[in-house]
C-alpha cells in the first residue's frame, strides 16, 4: 500500500454541479497525478503537479482544474460537471517524476 | 508526438499457454518503457520497466525487451495462470518530461 487515500470512492452528480475530488498521500512524493480512464481510451492524464503549487496541464484538462497548497493534497475540480466527464478518476504519485507510479484505488463519478 | 498502441483485447487463454501481448511506440528523445497491471477494482501498479535500448524488464514471470529498431515493448509470459487474468498497460515517459503516456490496455483473460 503506497499511502494514497482518495475520496470519494463512488459520485453521483447532476449535470452543471461542481464537484471536488481529493487525493491524500502519506509518503510526502513530490510528484501527484489526476488521470481518468474510459473504455477504448486507457488512462488519459488531466493534470499533474511536481510541487507544492506548481501544477501542469495534460492532455484531456479541459473542464478541469487543481490545487496542490500542500504536499499531501491534491485536488481535482470539476467547475460545471457534463456527462462526458462521467469517468473512472485515479490519483497517482510517483518520487520521480513520471518514474515508478503508485496508484489509488479510483473514484467512480457519475454524471446524469 | 508521443503515444503507444497496444493489441486490442480481450486475449483469452488457456492456463499454461503462452503469452504475448503485442506493443509499439512513437516517441521524441529516448523513453523509459514501462507495463503496468491492473487487477479487477484496483488502480494499477507497476509490472516491469525498461529505461534504455536493448534493456530487458522482468518480474513474476513477465518480461519484454526495450527494441529501438521496431519501436516495440512486447509483454511475454511462457506460462499463464488464472490469476494472471487483468488488465495490461503499457506506458512511456518521454526523456524530456515528468509525465507517463498509457496505451488503452489489453484485457487478458485465463482459464483453468
């Protein structure tokens, strides 16, 4: 177990509601990642950070937005949930960036 | 850009049969390669990985072979049990970034 806690494990939501998922790590990585996974599209990264404030885009950020005000901690908010984003979401955080990961274990979200 | 293709799933086997799950690459610089497996409602973890041209990754029977020429990181087994039945990833990190870039995964499925 890496230490990674992410809350909560199953959503519902309706449509143009925001909604804030979090991800607590005890092992004080410096690097955390926000990764969704849809059938046929695998894991596709949202955002990441490599410090504490200091965040970056991937490839699907769209809709989306983080925070990281501390080391442990790292946010994703959905402003304006839409359907689309009804997703599997899991955090992950590695000691180098992009080396070895360590994943949580998802959050289900549902958006109708 | 950089991005991976896997063969498309589900692989369904026999126990004891072997195993090859089929991976290519296109990437800027020299990647790091990496597999990471995903059991039933898990997040995923690490398999095996290969950071340089010609290096082989191995762990718990699995193996693949880091091949420059045919931009490929093949997944091999030589005897698959139940319990080896997931989902396989395989994934790059680009030399110049903190980022990991996944494939859509291959579901494997073994029967006894």
């Amino acid at each position: 177990d890496a230490g990674i806690t992410q809350s909560p494990r199953h959503k519902v939501t309706e449509t143009g509601t925001p909604v804030t998922l979090r991800c607590h790590q005890t092992e004080n990585h410096r690097y955390m990642y926000w990764y969704r996974q849809d059938p046929g599209h695998g894991l596709r990264l949202i955002h990441y950070s490599y410090g504490v404030k200091d965040t970056d885009k991937g490839e699907v950020s769209d809709g989306y937005s983080v925070s990281r005000s501390k080391t442990e901690d790292f946010l994703l908010t959905l402003e304006s949930a839409t359907s689309s984003q009804t997703s599997v979401y899991f955090c992950a955080i590695s000691v180098s960036g992009g080396e070895k990961l360590f994943f949580g274990s998802g959050t289900q979200l549902s958006v109708l | 850009g950089n991005s991976v293709t896997q063969m498309e799933g589900p692989v369904t086997l026999s126990e004891e049969a072997f195993l090859t799950i089929n991976c290519t690459y296109t990437a800027t610089g020299y990647p790091s390669l990496f597999w990471y497996v995903q059991y039933p409602g898990e997040g995923l973890q690490l398999l095996l990985k290969a950071t340089k041209a010609d290096d082989k990754g191995s762990n718990k029977g699995f193996e693949a072979t880091y091949r420059k020429e045919t931009t490929s990181f093949h997944l091999e087994k030589g005897s698959v049990q139940v319990s080896d039945s997931a989902v396989y990833f395989c994934a790059l990190r680009p030399g110049n970034t903190d980022k990991l870039i996944f494939g859509t995964g291959t579901r494997l499925q073994v029967f006894p």
